[in-house]
C-alpha cells in the first residue's frame, strides 16, 4: 500500500480522495496549498502526490517545480482544464499522470496503481544495450545511457523522466517502426490508464528538447514513431 500526499484548497475534494484511498489500504496525509506541499516534502517522503493546480498561496505548477527540485515522488496533477496547454506544461514539469476534473474516484485510484506499477518497474529501463555512449551526427548527439544524460553540441539537455525513457527507447529501437501501443505498453507499462494523447505531449515535449534534432522522430501516420539514425549518420 502507498503513502499519499493530497494536495488541494477544497476541503470536500480531499475528502472523498482519501475515502477512497484509505478504503484501498493507504495512508493519507493532506495539504491545503502548494507551499504547505512543498514543506512537507522536505520534511516527509511519500509514494506519490495528488496535487490540484489552481490553488491559493502556491499554483501546481509551481509547487510540483518546487518539489523537483529535490524529490522526483511521482505526481498525479488535479485540473478543472483540460486545455493540452496544461496537460504540456504539467508534463513538461515532470508529472506522471493528468487527469481532469469532476473525476471518479474510482478512476483516480486505478491510475495511481498504474503510475507507482510503471514508476517501481519501467520496462524502458530494461534490457538496455551494453554500450553506455551513443554518438550519432559527429558527436552532435550524445547519449549517456548509463548516466541518462542526453547532450546537443556538448551542452546537457534538460528533460523531463518520462521524456529520457521516451528517447532511450526510441534511440535503442531506431530505424524501426513503432506503433504507438508498443511505445504506450513499453515506456509507460502495459497497465497504463490513459489514452495515447499522452503519447503525443511527450512526444511534441521531446522534439522541443532536442532542439535541430527534432525531425530526426519521425511521425508514421496511422502507425506510431520512428527514430531515424540513418539521417544522422549520413
């Protein structure tokens, strides 16, 4: 059972999350705006965070900001949107899951077992290649796999986890289609609760990240992605 963090201004929305949570066998600690979260991450570890974003004193977004910067406990953000604006820039921050309000409970509590399965065993993290280096374009793009260390014209690239997974797996299977269920099913686990549209940020996040090497990840309509090295190494 996991240690929960909810973080929300509405008393009743607490309420009814840790209900749920406590009746599925959770401890539950509660905080009524980002910087109450915040301090008590510094003083507390938790298995994962429910956060709402708009909220007095600190935002989300500026709370789960905060909170990276020296716990990578994952997050589960709260919204009343559901502009992908939000959705990108919760993702952007390094936010596991996204879900919208008026939600069910029942649901939330399906997606934080999902999001601590994929964060406890993430099957991009296995079975890597023996190389710890990867250098393609002259050096251009520099992957240290063992580090996770993504680097363009020597500078280090600064992405989200999910964005490193993405990558590494992309880069270990390049010039090889894959479907969007395989990159769904592989970085994010077979028991992902989402929908694909999740795929899609991460995948628009990533290009972002990797700047004049952004159309090196090639959309295959109706099919998935590809990485294509080839080009690289032309």
């Amino acid at each position: 059972m996991y240690s929960i963090l909810i973080v929300d201004d509405e008393a009743k929305i607490r309420s009814i999350i840790k209900k749920y949570a406590e009746f599925e066998g959770h401890t539950v600690t509660e905080a009524t705006d980002g910087m109450a979260a915040v301090n008590i991450c510094k003083e507390h570890d938790f298995d994962i965070i429910i956060m709402d974003i708009m909220m007095p004193e600190l935002d989300g977004f500026s709370a789960c900001r905060e909170i990276r910067k020296f716990k990578m406990t994952p997050i589960i953000m709260l919204s009343a949107r559901g502009e992908e604006y939000d959705k990108i820039n919760g993702f952007a921050l390094g936010i596991d899951d996204y879900v919208v309000k008026p939600f069910s409970p029942k649901e939330l509590m399906l997606r934080i077992d999902a999001v601590m399965k994929r964060t406890v065993r993430n099957p991009a993290e296995v079975n890597r290649p023996l190389n710890n280096i990867v250098e393609l374009d002259n050096g251009g793009l520099r992957a240290d796999i063992t580090a996770r260390i993504v680097y363009i014209d020597g500078s280090p690239v600064d992405m989200s986890p999910k964005e490193y997974g993405l990558f590494f797996y992309l880069l270990e299977n390049h010039d090889i289609a894959l479907s969007r269920e395989k990159l769904i099913s592989e970085v994010w686990g077979y028991d992902f609760y989402g929908d694909a549209r999740t795929l899609d940020t991460h995948i628009k996040l990533l290009r972002k990240s990797l700047g004049r090497y952004a159309d090196y990840i090639v959309t295959l309509r109706g099919i998935g992605y590809r990485f294509d090295a080839k080009k690289l190494m032309n």
